[in-house]
C-alpha cells in the first residue's frame, strides 16, 4: 500500500479504527499504519486473543515485532517446527524477530489475553506468511 494516502505525515492522535480479523485469525484493532498516518517503517495496533484460541502459525517476513502484554496473559510456540515455548503475562514485553515462525495461544479459560503490537512493517498484513504445515504440530 503507497503512503499517498497522507501526502504530509505530521505529529497527530489516532483514534483505534474498526476490528478485523487477520490472515492469522486473530482479531486486531489497527491505529499507527502506512493507511492511517503514511507510516513509512513501523505499525501499531491491539490484538485480543480470546479465552483458549489460538493464531494460525505464521511468521512475518523481514519485519521486527514488539509485543507489550496488556491484560491476560499468552503463550507462544515458535522457532524451526514450532519447539521452543515462552510464557508471557500483564506487563511483560516480547520480542520476535523477523522471520520467525510462531503460534501464539491463550492458555486462560475465561480471561482474554490483550497486547499492544508494534511491527516493522507499516502495512503489518502484507508481510503475514501463513506456515500451515506448521499449525498440526501444536
């Protein structure tokens, strides 16, 4: 997506836009992207992961992702077949670098799991690549 939509990118207030769900079948609330402030290198948003879903294994191709634990707390397969494991609760930072596979899960029965993400991509879909020979492993 050009960043023609906002001809002159300036310091402004983004109000979250409407829910959708991902490639990754989770859903996000955008705010800080190349659509909604001409973003050239980064985009912003908040996922909810409900009550025991999960994402659909995936990786984000040459971009950098920063997770900041909300609310709830979210587990995470990652790494070549999905072996390695990490736990993260409210107030935890993540990081996940560029081309990493990963699943991530909410372990919790009745708490959603709510994170602010930062990527180095600032169309953050575009560079979602589904890995589903991965998604049968965990």
């Amino acid at each position: 997506m050009s960043t023609d939509l906002v001809p002159n990118p300036t310091c402004r207030v983004v109000r979250a836009g409407a829910a959708f769900v991902g490639k990754q079948a989770l859903t996000y609330t955008p705010a800080i992207s190349a659509e909604t402030v001409g973003a050239r290198g980064i985009h912003m948003q908040i996922v909810t992961i409900p009550p025991k879903a999960r994402a659909k294994a995936h990786k984000h191709e040459a971009h950098e992702t920063a997770i900041h634990i909300l609310s709830g707390e979210s587990g995470m397969w990652y790494g070549e077949g999905l072996t390695e494991h990490l736990e993260a609760v409210a107030g935890d930072f993540l990081y996940i670098p560029a081309d990493m596979p990963h699943l991530p899960y909410n372990p919790s029965e009745t708490v959603p799991c709510v994170a602010v993400i930062a990527r180095t991509d600032p169309n953050e879909q575009e560079s979602v690549v589904l890995l589903p020979e991965l998604d049968t492993l965990r």
